[in-house]
C-alpha cells in the first residue's frame, strides 16, 4: 500500500502504523518523486533500525523512546521543502532493495 501523506501528520500517523506492523515490517517514507527514502524497519518489541537514503546515507538501531525524535529530523533533513510524502509499508525488509520508479 501507497498513500500520500501530509507532512504534519506524518509522525503521529508513523506512530499508529508502527504499533500494527510485526517484525520485521516496516514503514517507507517517500519523496514525491521517489529519489529520496526514509525507512523504519521494525526489529522486536522496542528495537527499529532506520535507514536513510537521500541527501545523508546512513543507518542505525536505536529503541522506542528516541525513535519519533531521531525520525524527526531526518524527515526534515530529507524532505525539506515537501508538504505530502509518500507511505508505504512492507512485510520484508527485502522489499526495500527494489528500483522505485522515478517520476
């Protein structure tokens, strides 16, 4: 599933979705044109890792507590001038490696 999202909304939406999703799912943040992501990748209970793919390449682990912060600012990072970003959830962390097609 693929749904444009407002940006304000984004976070609390994250949120909900990420309470649903099973390990190790996860969440894709998407630019409109698809050339920059951010995913959430659930690892257990209290463990994501968050990968990075844009203007900054990088991934790290960190718990429950400091995740809506540290996704946050890579949002604002990534996406900078965006008003909707694109949602897309996944099941496999495999799904991540596909080529997006560009717009």
């Amino acid at each position: 599933m693929m749904a444009l999202v407002n940006i304000d909304s984004a976070l609390t939406q994250l949120k909900r979705e990420l309470k649903k999703i099973a390990p190790p799912g996860g969440i894709e943040l998407l630019s409109y044109k698809r050339n920059r992501t951010v995913a959430i990748i659930k690892r257990g209970a209290d463990l994501y890792q968050v990968c990075e793919n844009g203007y900054v390449v990088q991934e790290f682990t960190i718990g429950h507590d400091q995740l809506m912060r540290k996704v946050k600012s890579c949002l604002k990072r990534e996406f900078p001038r965006s008003r909707k970003i694109r949602f897309h959830k996944f099941q496999d962390p495999e799904e991540l490696q596909r080529t997006h097609q560009k717009i």
